[in-house]
C-alpha cells in the first residue's frame, strides 16, 4: 500500500489548513502567489483549466476566452451596485477559498482592497468547465450552496450549455436549468434590477 492509497482509505490522517494558515504561507512564499492553486476543504488543490485530454498545466483555449468574455459582462452591472471579478478568491468558510473563474460581487473594485469577498458579497459564481466539470458539480456545487450563494453558473464546454442553479438550501442547488446559446441568464442586481444577458455571450 502506497502513502496515497492510506491517506484516501482515512482522510483524518491529512493535515487541513485554515483560511489564515493558507494565507500566511502565500505570504512567506512557501506557496507562489497567484500560482494556479486554491483552498479546498483545507487542502492546497491545483485549479483545472484544462480541456479534456490537455495536460493538467495547461489553461485550454476555449477557458481562457470564456472568462475573457465573462469579464466583458462587467460594462453592463458597475451600473447597478456590483462588478465581475475574475478568478479571485472568495473566502468561505474556515478551511475554504475557491478561486472561481469568475464572480459578480456587490459593491465596487476598491472595496475588496483590504479583503476578499465573502459569501454575504457574492450575488453570482461562475466556473467554466470541461476537465474540472466533475469538481465544479460536485465539492464546489455544494460549497456553494451550503454558503447560500443565490446563484452558480457552470459554463459547461463540453457541451457548450449554461448550467443555471439557483435557490440554495443546506449543501445543494434545489433548482437548476440548463441552458443552450439561444437562450437568456437574469442576473438580479443588488439595486434590484435584473440584468439579462444572451448565454452565448459567455459561450466561447
């Protein structure tokens, strides 16, 4: 038996960092700030932006102009009491801080100057997915909803759909709609208006 197969057999046996134990070590540089990496359930776990059979190094083409173009949606919310940020972490709970692809968060830029959003800023996530798509409908599909963020997108690019999931309760989505290109996403504003956005506009 392999260290590995002992650790996935009993998982208390791994060491869980916290929020500020994760932080301490990006700031002592025992981990490269702004390296492809996140805090998931307290553990250092490296971000996929990979397409399906790419190299787990790799950031894939279609992901990267996907959140080129979820950064673009920006022009139409700083209106309405909340802006886009763009793989930024969000700091959850003790032992968590995903680093979504993209976030629509009340309030402007330069509030967020001396810390991370939390979930009480977070209208919308956004995760754009191919070889991540198992872990953004799984860990963080839960992390998200058990924190009551209103609404999560899974920018599926398999398929070239929108995974809409809305009404959280406990660690689930109770509702979730699939949407094609021709089809709209309502983003309600902290202002109180709904924004409505074409999905091909995030579709790459």
């Amino acid at each position: 038996m392999t260290v590995q197969d002992e650790l996935l057999k009993d998982p208390e046996l791994l060491y869980r960092l916290t929020v500020d134990e994760y932080h301490q070590m990006l700031k002592c540089g025992a981990l490269e700030d702004g390296a492809p990496y996140e805090l998931l359930d307290g553990h250092v776990v490296r971000k996929i932006r990979n397409a399906r059979g790419e190299g787990s190094m790799t950031i894939g083409t279609q992901h990267a102009t996907a959140v080129t173009l979820i950064g673009e949606l920006n022009s139409r919310l700083k209106g309405h009491g909340c802006h886009v940020r763009l793989q930024s972490p969000v700091t959850l709970q003790t032992n968590d801080e995903p680093e979504s692809d993209g976030a629509i968060v009340r309030g402007l830029q330069r509030d967020y100057k001396k810390r991370h959003p939390t979930a009480a800023d977070v209208i919308c996530v956004i995760e754009v997915a191919d070889a991540s798509l198992r872990r953004d409908r799984g860990y963080k599909q839960q992390l998200y909803a058990e924190h009551g963020i209103p609404l999560y997108l899974i920018i599926n690019l398999a398929n070239r759909t929108i995974e809409v999931r809305s009404n959280p309760l406990e660690a689930r989505y109770q509702d979730t709609e699939i949407l094609t290109s021709r089809k709209r996403v309502t983003i309600v504003t902290p202002k109180g208006k709904a924004v409505i956005f074409a999905a091909r506009e995030m579709l790459p």
